[in-house]
C-alpha cells in the first residue's frame, strides 16, 4: 500500500483506512480490503471483456458476441461457477478465461476468506502475537526489577550479618 502513503499523507481519509498499533504495523480495515479486491475483481473483468467479445465475435461456433455475454462469461468463470451457457472457442479467448479463472480464484477467495473472518470472528493471530511479545517484555522488565530488589535486600542482609559478627 505504498501508493496509499504518498497519494494521501496524514489525510483523515487514511484515518479510516488503517491504523498503526504501539509497533507501527498498520492493520487496514477490512471494508477498505474488501472495496479494493472488488473493484479489482470487476474492472478485471470489464477491461479484459473487450478483447474477449473481439476475439471470440465472428469465430465460428462462438456464442458470446456482446460485451455483455464476454462479462458475463468472466464473471462466471471468476467465481468458478462457470454455468457452461457462455463459453470461448477460440484459443484467445480461452486464454482471457483462462487468466480471468486464475485471478477470480485469488480474489474470490480473499473476499470470501474476509465474509468468513467477519462472520465466525477468526482471530488475528499477527495482533495477538504481537500482544504475547509486549507481555513477555513486560514480564522480562517486572523480573529485572525483582532481581534488582532481591540482590538490594541479600546485600542489606549480608552487611547486618557482617555487622553483628
């Protein structure tokens, strides 16, 4: 998300995009992942609908012959649902569809992944590793205390026992 940090420094828009936490690791909301993955996935599938309906109108046995037929088709095969009423037969086009399945599995999958996230509850586990490490430091720094007091009161100890001998 680099081009996120130069189009838009410190804009209240960002705010809402992500947080950082105490170790400056950004954690982006999940409505602004799934925006994204969406848009990504559609103007996929409407940019590369224009050499789809090229390639595929007029070739012999084609039956997508719109843009709308070409989009629906990818769609379809983005989803994986591919219902088989719209299909390529030239070797183009089913390269374009081909791509579009490949992609469409990625994005579907992580827009799914997100529902699922959302829905059940999953636990970050990158944030709750992240809290395990501050306890740990937290404990690591309680215990230095401790043996700083403790090696305090052995020596206060041995200095009266020096004193009593």
């Amino acid at each position: 998300m680099i081009i996120l940090d130069v189009l838009m420094p410190k804009s209240a828009l960002k705010k809402k995009i992500y947080r950082t936490d105490e170790f400056e690791v950004k954690n982006y909301s999940m409505t602004f992942l799934m925006v994204v993955a969406i848009a990504i996935l559609y103007s996929s599938i409407a940019i590369l609908s224009v050499p789809l309906v090229w390639l595929e109108s007029g070739a012999t046995g084609a039956n997508i012959q719109t843009y709308h037929d070409a989009f629906w088709t990818l769609q379809m095969s983005a989803s994986t649902i591919g219902f088989g009423d719209y299909y390529p037969v030239t070797l183009g086009g089913r390269s374009i569809v081909a791509v579009m399945f490949y992609v469409g599995v990625g994005i579907v999958g992580f827009i799914g992944a997100q529902i699922a996230d959302r829905v059940l509850g999953f636990a970050d586990t990158n944030v709750k590793n992240r809290e395990l490490r501050k306890q740990n430091e937290d404990i690591l720094e309680h215990n230095k205390i401790l043996e700083q007091k403790l090696d305090a009161l052995l020596k206060a100890v041995e200095a009266r026992s020096a004193n009593q001998a």
